[in-house]
C-alpha cells in the first residue's frame, strides 16, 4: 500500500470485516474497510443522514469468484440495517468493468 491508503487504513474512524481460512494457518483471505458517516461529508459538510461507506474489499485471488466478497457486502448491509441506517455506498474506480460487475 502507498502511504495515503496507509494513513486511510489507520484513522480511528476505520472499521473492518477480517475473513481467515482456519484451515491454512488462519491466513487473512478477504477483508472489508468501511466507516460509519454521514452523507454530508462526503462533500466536507457535516450533515446528512447516517450512511456506511465501504472504502475497499478485498478477496485473495484463490477465494475469488466463491461469494466471499458478496457475503462481506451482506454484512454490511446487515449492520446497517441493525443500526437503522438507510444508506450503504461503495465508491467505485470509473472504468473498471469488474468492480461495476461486483
């Protein structure tokens, strides 16, 4: 990782979902990093409604293609319904076909 997603990984306001294969030494295969927020700040305005945004997922090339990383969106989308919070949103790199395939 470049040093700016470094410091986006270590804010306080960072959250993560962790998936280990506990049968090969508990490797991580696939994490989720979100953060709770308000839609507001997305634009530097510190209002809106409650809103979790999914900043990456990532799934190891062997675990690809199986649904881990539609289950970690689930997740998510769990959690925001627990919390009564009406938006998920997931920012995606235009022009990449397999993240808007995602």
């Amino acid at each position: 990782f470049d040093d700016e997603k470094q410091s986006e990984l270590r804010e306080p306001s960072a959250r993560f979902l962790v998936v280990k294969d506990v049968q090969k030494d508990e490797h991580v295969v696939a994490f989720l990093h979100f953060r709770f927020t308000l839609q507001g700040e997305l634009v530097d305005c510190e209002e809106g409604e409650p809103a979790i945004i999914v900043y990456d997922i990532q799934v190891a090339p062997a675990y690809q293609r199986k649904g881990l990383g539609k289950h970690l969106m689930q997740l998510i989308e769990l959690i925001a319904d627990r919390y009564h919070i009406g938006f998920v949103m997931a920012p995606l790199i235009k022009g990449d076909p397999r993240s808007v395939a995602f």
